[in-house]
C-alpha cells in the first residue's frame, strides 16, 4: 500500500499543474503555445525518465523494445507439472504473479492480513480452502506455514527460498 503516501504528493501537484497550464493558457494565443509546450516537455522527460527506469530493470533494451527473458520461478514450474492444484495461498505478489503467469488456471488467495485486491481470482463461489500453501520465509508465513504442518499439512516441494506445502481439508 505505498502508493498511499503518493496520493498526497499526486493529487495535489496534478491539480495545481493543471490549474496553473489553464490560467498559461487563458492569456491568449501565446499563453495557449506556452502551456502546450510546457505540457509536452514534462510527459517527455516524464517518458524518458520512466524508460530509462525499465531499462535499468532489464525490461527494455537500447532501442525501447520490450526484453523477453525465459521464467526462472520453482513455483511456478512446480504449478506446471501439478494441474490438480487451483488454490494458493500465500504472500500478496506471489499469489497474484502466479495466478497471472498461469493464465487463471490457479488462484492466487493472499494471506489474511494482506489487501486482497483481486476478490474474483482468489474467492470462487464455491469457497473452500486453498489447496496448498506458498511459503517463503518471511515473518508473515510462518504462523500459516506451522498452523498448515500442525493441523497435517506436508510439505510438498522446497526450492530457492520457497517452501510448497500441501493445505490441510
């Protein structure tokens, strides 16, 4: 939920933007000239900046192309070769990533105390629990992860700092 603490620096600085252009554009045909120019020149360094932001996360190459780079996830490699599995839960990015990245094919159903942004991908209207727990090792997943393994969970597939485990009926 970072994005909270943006709204207030947004909102007020594109309402004032847009006032103060409006009033530059009001003067007269000058006026006009100046605020478009003004209005293009920001949405291209606000472009140029934002692809030089891709091209720093290997997203673009050189030329502005989208870079297409081969999935390296053990979870959802693991999701590949187990069609039987709908439900996830786990972590808020993790699930959502996955449930993307499988076409819908799965769930995604964040743990609890995260936002659940997505209602439709991760409550089916049948309900139910999940079919099996994401967990990385984080403070967060280690109360679902013991309460899973407790209750008679197993833990189904380890790999790079994710623990799969089966989610007990």
């Amino acid at each position: 939920d970072n994005y909270r603490y943006l709204a207030d620096l947004l909102v007020p600085g594109s309402i004032g933007s847009g006032l103060a252009l409006r009033s530059l554009a009001r003067r007269g045909p000058g006026g006009l000239a100046a605020a478009f120019l003004l209005a293009a020149i920001v949405a291209g360094i606000m472009t140029l900046d934002t692809a030089r932001w891709y091209a720093r996360f290997g997203w673009i190459d050189a030329q502005g192309r989208p870079v297409r780079k081969p999935l390296d996830d053990p979870a959802l490699a693991w999701l590949e070769t187990h069609p039987e599995v709908h439900r996830v839960l786990g972590g808020y990015w993790d699930v959502y990533r996955l449930s993307f990245l499988t076409g819908g094919r799965v769930q995604g159903v964040p743990y609890p105390i995260d936002p659940d942004r997505f209602p439709e991908w991760s409550r089916p209207p049948s309900g139910g629990p999940p079919d099996v727990l994401l967990s990385r090792p984080s403070p967060e997943a280690w109360p679902f992860r013991e309460s899973a393994l407790r209750s008679g969970g197993r833990v189904l597939h380890q790999a790079r700092g994710i623990t799969i485990v089966s989610w007990p009926s």
